[in-house]
C-alpha cells in the first residue's frame, strides 16, 4: 500500500477538482493512507454520496470519505442478501460423504453471493467509523 496506484491517483484528482481545489502531491498521500485499502466502486460511491448532499465547502476529508464508502458497502449489503439456491435448503450448507464419513460442505451459492460482494466492493470487513457522527469540525 506504499505506491499509489494510478486509478487511486485518477479517483482524488476527479474528486478535487469535483469540489473546485486544487491537489498537491503531499495531500494525495495523505488521503490514500487513510483511503488506499477501499475498494474503488466504494470510493466511486463516496464521492457520489458527498456531491449529493453538498454540505461540504471543500473537499471532504479523508475520515468523512471513509464514512461515506461504509454507507455506501451497508447499501450494497443491503440491496444483494444471500439468498438459498434451493439445493441447499436455507442453510447454505450440503452433505457430502468422504472418506465414507457424511460431513457437510458449503454450497456454491455462498461462493457465487461472496464473489458479487467482492467484485461491489463490499466484501470485506465494515470500514471503521473514523468521526463520530454530527459535526464535521467536531
């Protein structure tokens, strides 16, 4: 995470010049350590999420970046819940004897439902909360 890629590079310079401020070399360092392990269609949500509700006189900062993709990662959560393809039941789970010892498996459908959150971004752990919520100065 020690070289900033070019799409991370692209991504804070669209969203500077989105909110009319002009980007330094030290800033964008500064915001891909806070920033640099979200997933891109996270921090394209993001930065869709802070240009809808406009309340930021500049840019916002990193830690409200932050805020805005975990928003972003519970909708995504929200709007594709697992649900069983049949086969397995409710569960998600299968039997399958090996060995002559019945033991139980996962099903695909987990993997299918775990690889659409991973290529939305929302696979991974819950982005931490870095403000508490209110005041952005707070």
């Amino acid at each position: 995470m020690d070289v900033m890629p070019d799409a991370f590079l692209g991504w804070i310079a669209t969203c500077f010049t989105a909110f009319r401020t002009e980007l330094d070399a030290p800033t964008a360092k500064l915001y891909w350590r806070v920033l640099g392990d979200v997933p891109s269609p996270l921090l394209d949500g993001a930065l869709t999420l802070a240009l809808q509700q406009r309340v930021y006189p500049s840019v916002p900062r990193p830690a409200e970046l932050r805020q805005h993709a975990e928003t972003v990662r519970q909708r995504i959560l929200a709007a594709y819940p697992w649900t069983s393809c049949g086969v397995c039941s409710t569960s998600g789970w299968l039997e399958a004897v090996i060995d002559g010892v019945t033991r139980m498996t996962r099903c695909s459908c987990i993997e299918r439902h775990r690889s659409l959150w991973h290529q939305l971004g929302a696979a991974g752990p819950p982005l931490q909360r870095a403000l508490p919520e209110g005041d952005r100065d707070a």
